[in-house]
C-alpha cells in the first residue's frame, strides 16, 4: 500500500511516496527553482552549431537552453537518417519548443520540438499521428484494446491531427473516459496555438500544473491508500482539481491537522539526512557506499558484519541480493540519474550472477523513469542508465564544500605544518630583513608545532637566525592559517 505526502511551506513544496511505510521518492520544489519541465515556449535560436549538430536557443532563462537535433521532430526523414540541423534552423530563427529536462548544474534546459500534453489517462502528440501505450501496462490483450479504443475514439471524438498515448492511469478504462481528456487536451492545444500568432519571442506560451497537482495526476495508482495534505489552502485546490481531473483520487486526499510536523510523525525528516549519507547499511549487516560525480554516479556492495550461517559464497549472494533493493529505493530516494555502475561483490556461480540481475530488474520496475540494466561485465560491475530530468536529492539539498572543493579531503595538519616551514624559508630568503615572522593556524597545526614538529620548529628557527617565530592559533576556519610577514606587511593564506 502507498501513502503519499505533500507537505507545503512558504518557501517550497515536498512530496514524499511510501510504500508499506517506508520511504520510496521524495520531490522537492523551491519556489527560487520551480521545475521547467513539460513547459512549452517560443524560443528564439541563438546560435546553431552544425559540428555538435545543435543549437541553443533563447526562452527568456538566465541560461540558453540546449536544442539536438535528434530531439528535433523536422530532423526525422522516413529512411530512419536526420537532417542535418543547419538544414533546418538558422540564427535568430523562432521556434515552438518544450523543455524536457530542468537545468542541472552548468548545464542549461534541454528542449524538444517534439510537443506533448499529458492529461489524467491520455498524452496528446499535436505533431504525431502515433497512437500507443504505456510501457507499463504489460497485458498484451489490454494493450491493443486501449490501443483500438483510442483509433477509433481519435477518428470520431478527437482532434483533426496529431497522436495519442494511453497512461498508466488509462489501464481497464473505457472509451467514454477517454472522451473527456482528449476534449481537454485539445482545447489546451489551440490556446497555445492562439499564443504564438500574438506573442513575441522569448516567451513562456504554457506552464505545466503546480507539483502537487502533478501527484494526482501522475502518482496516484490503484495502489494508493491516503493522500495527506499539511495545507489547508492547498487542499482546498487540489480537491477541486481532482474533481475536474481525477475524481478517483479526491476520496485519497486527507487534511493533516496534528500539531506535530507531518513530515517529523512519519519519519521522513530523518530518512531525508540519511538519504544524503554516503554509507547506506542492510538490514543483514552488509552496506553500500554511493559517490556522486559529475560524470556518474558508484555504488559498492560490500558485506560487511554479515557472516552468513553457511558457506561464504551463499554469504556474498544474500548480500548482493539484499542490495539490489536497497539500491533500488536508493536511485528513486536520492533521483540519481545518468549512468550508474553498481559493483558488487564477486560471485563465482553464474547462476547468482543471473539471479541477482533478476531481482534488479525486478526491484526497478516500480521505478517511474526510464532504466536501463546491462549484463555483468569481465569486471564484475553492472551498469544501470536511469532517465535524470532534475537535480538529485544531494544537488537540491547541498552544495559543493568550500574547503575541499567537492574532493571530500583535505590536506593533514602535518603537511600543512610543512608547506609553513617552506614558505617561511621562501620568504627568509626574499626578506632577509623581516623581524618577526607570525603564524596564525588551526588548533591541530599549533599543536603539532608545539609537539612532534617542535624540532623541525627549533631547526627553522635557528635556520633564518634573525627573524622570530611566532605562532597564534586561528579558530574561524579549520586547518587553516594566515603568515603575516612584518618585514613588508604581505599575509598569506594556507589551506
């Protein structure tokens, strides 16, 4: 059973899906960073580059958003080839586009021309006559159903062009639930249509529904039980909204009305800290360790104090099949996406290694974006692309350490120590006048000199003979330090 949590504050909203209790998704939207995506504009293009065969185009962000052309449905020629984007865009050029993925990073929006409007059961395709189903509905008998319902439905109630894809949410409906969506989708179409012949570029044509209209639209499934709102303003707005769009989810929704925080009575602030911990341990005693770069995302399957009751490779197996859940909730919990390589711990029996790809498979099928899982490869990892649209839990949430610039290290108090007495000597050596030399340094640095490194402390200071050192403890940043150099009046800084 789900339960789903929508907890609305001045500031930002957080969505947060539990199945059997525990936390599987969690989405947060700050008003200074709403979501782009789904957002349709008309963009004006600003610079076309024919050898990455792209274009950035201008919408009105702070950033060009990023344009390919495989995303561009003029590229398409019926032989399966592209055009090539030169061909089809040039400077200055205004074109309709919609945004498919937030900026992330340094990155900027990325764009499609391939339009689609999501509605409760159906997505229309304005500029495709395609008609299909949701990957995730796997009944073959239900597919061609909804998707001869839709056909005919297209024909006769629909609009003139373009295509339709049943969602999820479509699943064992009929075709008078259809009617409605596509009656509204169309009406959506043309208003933005009307847009374009009256507005100047850049500009936004349409936005997207707020992120807790998106919940009723897209998470609520047969499976959930309670919808629980903290707001009482947006409780109000979304049991209209399900009454116009989704009436099956208006019986879900419940107003929370304790005095303790909703996301504190379910636990979920302290599954949120956790979820930006680097070690994540298993129940059996096992645990993973998850690193996040730019180019990808590791994770390592280690076992642990698991010791097993019979012999050491059923020991490895249980872990590695414990894991693939874990990691599993991990990816959705802390939306990782891009390419993810899983390495896990060496199983000699080819039969573990097929049955714990299984189970992969098996825990990421509940994921709502796109996943894709590989063979074991001659090293032992596994990898895994997932669909990444918006920033990752860690990016929302954190930001890269000023002090070790995102290394997650820094330098020893020792070695410090020693970039000190060379930079003393540097400096003799250019000011052979200087009278005093000052240290200012972290606690653990002044200890050291005073300790281990007295010596080499005595050594320097009988080294430049004039000049005295001083040393002065500085306690606003750790393991770091200022020498003042009195000769000349030059501070430098260590780190």
């Amino acid at each position: 059973m789900e339960e789903i949590l929508i907890n609305n504050a001045v500031h930002e909203t957080r969505v947060a899906l539990l199945e059997d209790n525990v936390l599987q998704e969690l989405r947060i939207e700050r008003n200074s960073a709403t979501s782009l995506v789904g957002n349709i504009y008309l963009g004006v293009v600003a610079k076309v580059l024919p050898g990455m065969q792209s274009a950035f185009v201008e919408i009105g962000l702070s950033r060009a958003a990023f344009l390919h052309v495989g995303d561009m449905r003029q590229a398409h020629q019926e032989d399966g080839t592209l055009l090539p984007i030169e061909r089809i865009l040039h400077d200055g050029q205004i074109i309709l586009v919609q945004v498919s993925k937030d900026q992330i990073g340094t990155k900027g929006a990325r764009l499609t021309t391939e339009i689609s409007l999501a509605g409760r059961l159906l997505v229309y395709l304005p500029y495709d006559s395609h008609i299909g189903v949701s990957q995730r509905i796997e009944d073959e008998a239900e597919r061609e159903r909804l998707k001869e319902a839709i056909e005919i439905l297209s024909q006769t109630e629909g609009p003139h062009t373009g295509g339709f894809i049943v969602r999820t949410s479509g699943e064992d409906s009929q075709q008078d639930d259809f009617i409605n969506d596509m009656k509204y989708l169309e009406k959506q179409w043309k208003v933005i249509v009307e847009k374009t012949r009256v507005t100047a570029a850049p500009a936004l044509l349409f936005s997207d529904v707020s992120i807790s209209q998106k919940v009723l639209r897209d998470m609520v499934s047969e499976k959930t039980g309670k919808i629980y709102v903290d707001s009482a303003e947006v409780f109000e707005d979304l049991q209209e909204f399900a009454s116009k769009f989704v009436p099956e989810a208006k019986p879900l929704l419940t107003l929370y009305q304790n005095e303790r925080p909703m996301f504190d009575q379910f636990g979920i602030e302290q599954e949120i800290e956790a979820g930006l911990s680097r070690r994540v341990d298993l129940k059996s005693g096992g645990y993973l360790i998850i690193d996040q770069t730019e180019a990808m995302t590791t994770i390592d399957v280690n076992t642990g104090a698991f010791v097993g009751k019979r012999d050491f490779s059923d020991t490895i197996y249980k872990t590695n099949l414990e894991a693939t859940h874990a990691i599993a909730r991990q990816l959705r919990l802390r939306n990782l996406g891009g390419i993810i390589i899983i390495d896990f711990i060496d199983m000699e029996s080819h039969d573990h290694e097929t049955s714990v790809l299984n189970e992969l498979h098996k825990a990421l099928s509940k994921d709502r974006n796109r996943t894709s899982i590989s063979e074991f490869t001659s090293l032992g990892l596994v990898q895994v692309t997932r669909k990444r649209t918006r920033e990752s839990l860690a990016h929302v949430l954190c930001e890269t350490c000023p002090t070790c610039g995102g290394r997650g290290e820094i330098k020893t108090a020792r070695t410090v120590c020693y970039e000190i007495l060379r930079e003393v000597l540097r400096e003799y050596h250019q000011f052979k006048n200087a009278k005093e030399f000052r240290i200012l340094a972290a606690q653990p640095v002044i200890d050291l000199f005073l300790e281990e490194e007295s010596e080499a402390l005595a050594l320097m200071g009988d080294a430049i003979q004039n000049p005295s050192l001083c040393l002065w403890k500085r306690s606003i940043h750790k393991n770091s330090m200022t020498f003042w150099c009195y000769s000349h009046s030059k501070k430098l800084h260590f780190s």
